[in-house]
C-alpha cells in the first residue's frame, strides 16, 4: 500500500494537481472579481483602503499572477508566486480581518479566517520549496 501512496504522490500529475487546489481560493477570487469588479472595490472602500480602483485591480492581479506562477512554475518563478500570495494574504489579516477590534462572536470568526490564512502560507511555503527544489 506504501508503495502505491508514494508512486501516486510522485506522479507529476499529483503536484499539478496539489497546486491547482492549493491555489484554488486565489484564482477562484481573481475571475470572481473580474467578472465583479464593482465588488471588489466596494471591498477596499467597506476597508477603507485608499484608491480603491487600484487596490481592486492589485488584488486581482496579485491572485491570478501568483496562481499561474506557482501552477507554471514559469520561468523557476513559482517561489515567487507562492511569496506574494503568502504576503498578500499576511496582508488581509490586519487590513481585512482585524479580529482584535471586534465584539464576540464576531471576534471568534474574524481570528477563524485569520487562522485559516495562516495555515494557507504555509502551503503557500511548501510550493515555494517545491518551485525551487528539483524532486528525486
């Protein structure tokens, strides 16, 4: 059985396919906010980011870019790709889920999502490994 999880694991095939969920959540969010602009930028305003056209585009960009490098490895940029998500999503937690400044149970939620980002950089750190260290 050993065997058989490993021959799978190693398959090339299973790393595509381990990057393309690992980066589902960034590329799922960047085509919803192209085909929903208006969203995203009511987003940065609910945040109150300044420029919030801009800062909708930048976010679009940084999800779709970053996806497609850690999926292509274009160029040997995947660790690239995997450290702009990672601090894109760092970035979230005190502009987008401020956990500390809010009331129970909204606190709760909020410090939820902000474990959840956490917990996704370090994935994102894993296939910054994976872009940069050649597989046996």
């Amino acid at each position: 059985m050993q065997d058989l999880v490993i021959a799978v694991l190693q398959h090339p095939v299973a790393l595509l396919v381990a990057k393309l969920v690992l980066t589902f959540v960034f590329w799922m969010a960047g085509l919803f906010g192209v085909f929903n602009f208006k969203v995203i930028v009511q987003e940065m305003v609910d945040v109150n980011l300044p420029n919030p056209r801009f800062f909708a585009l930048a976010t679009i960009f940084t999800q779709l870019a970053g996806s497609l490098l850690i999926i292509t490895n274009l160029g040997g940029y995947g660790w690239l790709g995997a450290g702009w998500l990672a601090v894109f999503l760092l970035l979230t937690i005190p502009l987008g889920h401020p956990f500390w400044k809010f009331d129970e149970p909204k606190r709760t939620h909020e410090f939820h999502i902000a474990l959840e980002h956490v917990t996704v950089v370090g994935g994102l750190m894993l296939a910054a490994i994976l872009s940069v260290v050649p597989l046996s």
